[in-house]
C-alpha cells in the first residue's frame, strides 16, 4: 500500500530536469546506507578514463529508472488501462528504484573476474538482514520477496518485470540518456517524451502504440551507436582488460600464499569467495583504487605494473585482425613466451559484439525480448516486420578482433618475434 509523503521530495537531475519522490517508502529506501553507497560506483566503471565526464553514478542512474517507471505508471493511472493493476505500483517502482542495488565496483569487470552476478547480489541485499529489507517488510511480510522476483524476472505477472527489465525498459532509457550526457556524444538523445506516450499496457506487456514507431527506431539506433561508440570503445575495453588482469593476478597470488604488503579485509574475503552481504557493502571504487595504488608498490613485477597502468592511464594499445583462428592464436601466444613476454598478462583478445535488437521469426511467436506495435485495430505486430530500419540493424554482430598489449613491452621483444607474428603489431 503506498504513504503518500506529506510533502513531495524533489532532486534536480539533468537529464530528467527533475525526479519525483511521492511515497514515504521511496524516500526512506533512497535514504539507506545500502542505497547511498551507489554513489560511490560509477555508473560506465572504466569509461571515465576513455571520457573524462562520465562520473556520473548507479545512485544518480537509479534515481532516473525510479523516475521514468514512475511517469510511465502515472500515465497508465490516468488513462486507467484495464491491463495496468495500481495496486502493483509501488512493487515497480521500489523494483525500478533498486535493480542496480547489487553493483560492485567498477561493475561488470569485477563480475567477469570473480564469476559474480550484480542480480543476484541485488537479490540478496533486498532479502537479507539490511535498511532495506526492513523497510520493505514494512509493507508486507513477502513484500522483500515479492521485489527480488521482479529484479530476477521471475515475478508472476510480467508487464512488471516488463517495465523494469525489457527491450523498452526504463533502464535502457535512462543509461542512454544519461551516459550520452555525461559523455558528451549525441547518440543517446532520444525523444523520450514521445515514447513514454506511446506505451500502453496491453495482454500483460508494455508495448508500444503503432504511431510511435519512429521513436522507436530512433531508440534502437541510438543504442546501437551507443555500444559501438562508447560502451565498447577499444580504450575503454583497454581499461577493463588491465583491471580484470588486476583482480585476476591479485586472487592468483592470494591463493598461492603471496605476502601483500597491503590487503584489507573485504578484499581477502572476495579472494576467498566467502562474502557475506555485509562485506560486500563494504566494497566500492575508492577502496578497491586505493589498493590498486598500495599495490603499485608490490614486489609482484606483474601486479606493480598492472596497477601502475591503471592508475596512471598507461593502458595497452591495440591492433585490429578482421579474421583470428584458434592456430594463430595460439601461435601468438607461443611466440610471445618464447620472446620473453608473459602470454598471460601482456596478451588480451577481446572480441566486442552486440545484437542491437532480436527480430521476429515467423512461426515462433513474440518473447520478451521483442518490441510490439499495436495498431488501431488492437493486432500486435513486432516492430521489424513494419520498419525498414530495424530490420537494418537487427541480426548484426559486427565486431573486429583486437589484441591488445603493452606497447613499451613488445617494442623491446619485436626483434625476437618471428617475422610473420611481428607485423601484426608493428603497425
């Protein structure tokens, strides 16, 4: 059931003017330590080194989900959509407000090197003994359980899940919005007056009203020049290549026994693989940077120098191979041994792609993953069999190999590098 704050709270934001905080239940969870610390993790992890502006934060991004799933529900409680249940608001907009709870520090690179999960972290968070599973309590005894459904998609009723994790969620919308902001690019910049207009409740989903297709496709054109132009720009991968190296070469030495001149306790506690939610709480940017800088100090040759590139944005450089097999590869990384480098850590190939939309096929019905129109004749179409230019860029993986590698190293080990295996970087 919502309270209705006495006085509506409000925070200024850029890209939404401002975000309005109607209930108490929102105001107290946005005022938890477990909600606050989202300041204190950059919302594009790495992307600050790559564009200087991107500092923004998960806290100041959730703020914006939590806005957007709010005028869309205001929307359809106005119109009083039949397919719309009021009495599941506040459910979505406290799923909206804390999907990105479980974020660690520098998000996805520190869920790739400890084969963690920022969903099921976020689950646990809402669920286990914290400020805000006893706020959520407060509505209902499930109430907890019922949001942590939500964020893992496994909540009954699915328009729900629709809004907070879709191909036309709010958050989708507001990361472009604000990343392209903060980026200072023009991609993002999409008319989200007009789409959030269009939507409508319809046969449990949110889909989108046939008029507004074109919002539409200018939507999934600017995602799709998003993630090509920014979220897998080649400096940025670079970035992330040296600190999941980082986290990789410290649990490596960790687990053989290695004295750290610096650890403290939540990172011993990750290498371990046993963290509690309360550790884990505790981890955000500035600690884990502070360790990167103590470890700059490290004996461990491998560490120091890691650490030293990412602090001081030394990163490696790249070459681009149209076509990589397993055998060269392989033959790279032998001829990298051999020279004096370590195959391990001074060689990363990375092999960025993305689907910019998942179209229709016909024979195997609409999933969730789908964008519907709905015409005015109330029939579904998913929104590639009408638009030309959704077609166009559904389907493709594009995507060139890039080897990444220190420079200042391999310059020194070209003359012991076969001939055939030196060109490729000598460029």
């Amino acid at each position: 059931m919502k309270q209705p704050l006495t006085e509506e709270k409000v925070f200024k934001d850029p890209v939404h003017n401002y975000v309005h905080v109607q209930d108490t239940i929102i105001w107290r969870l946005i005022n938890t330590k477990e909600f606050q610390r989202l300041r204190r993790i950059r919302q594009l992890g790495t992307s600050y080194l790559t564009f200087h502006g991107a500092e923004h934060s998960r806290f100041s991004h959730s703020l914006g989900v939590y806005e957007i799933t709010r005028r869309i529900i205001s929307q359809f409680e106005r119109s009083g959509y039949k397919d719309w249940i009021p009495e599941e608001s506040l459910l979505t907009l406290c799923a909206a407000l804390l999907h990105d709870l479980g974020h660690g520090p520098f998000s996805h690179s520190i869920e790739e090197a400890f084969e963690m999960n920022h969903e099921d972290w976020t689950c646990r968070i809402i669920q286990e003994d914290t400020e805000i599973t006893a706020i959520l309590r407060e509505v209902e005894e499930d109430f907890p359980q019922k949001v942590a459904s939500v964020i893992s998609k496994t909540y009954e009723h699915k328009i729900v899940v629709n809004l907070v994790s879709g191909p036309l969620d709010a958050d989708r919308m507001d990361y472009l919005l604000r990343d392209a902001y903060y980026t200072g690019v023009n991609y993002g910049t999409i008319d989200i007056d007009r789409i959030l207009r269009m939507l409508r409740p319809y046969n449990g989903r949110v889909v989108v009203k046939e008029s507004g297709m074109h919002a539409i496709e200018d939507y999934l054109m600017s995602r799709y020049q998003m993630y090509w132009q920014v979220y897998f720009h080649p400096v940025t991968r670079s970035s992330e290549i040296i600190l999941r190296q980082i986290f990789r070469r410290a649990k490596q030495l960790f687990r053989e026994g290695y004295s750290f001149r610096f650890m403290i306790e939540p990172l011993s506690d990750l290498f371990r693989g046993e963290v509690s939610v309360e550790q884990y709480l505790l981890l955000d940017e500035a600690l884990v940077q502070t360790a990167f800088m103590q470890w700059t100090l490290e004996e461990d040759r491998t560490l120091s120098d890691l650490c030293n590139r990412f602090i001081h944005r030394k990163l490696y450089k790249y070459v681009e191979m149209e076509n990589l097999d397993s055998e060269t590869i392989g033959e790279i990384r032998r001829s990298f041994a051999e020279a004096g480098l370590d195959a391990d850590y001074d060689l990363e190939i990375d092999f960025p792609t993305d689907l910019p939309y998942d179209v229709f096929r016909p024979g195997e019905g609409f999933d969730s993953k789908q964008i519907l129109l709905l015409d005015r004749h109330d029939k579904l179409r998913e929104i590639s069999e009408v638009s030309d230019i959704v077609r166009s860029i559904s389907g493709i993986h594009r995507g060139r190999h890039h080897l990444y590698f220190p420079q200042d190293k391999l310059q020194k080990a070209l003359p012991r590098l076969p001939s055939s295996i030196a060109e490729i970087f000598d460029k």
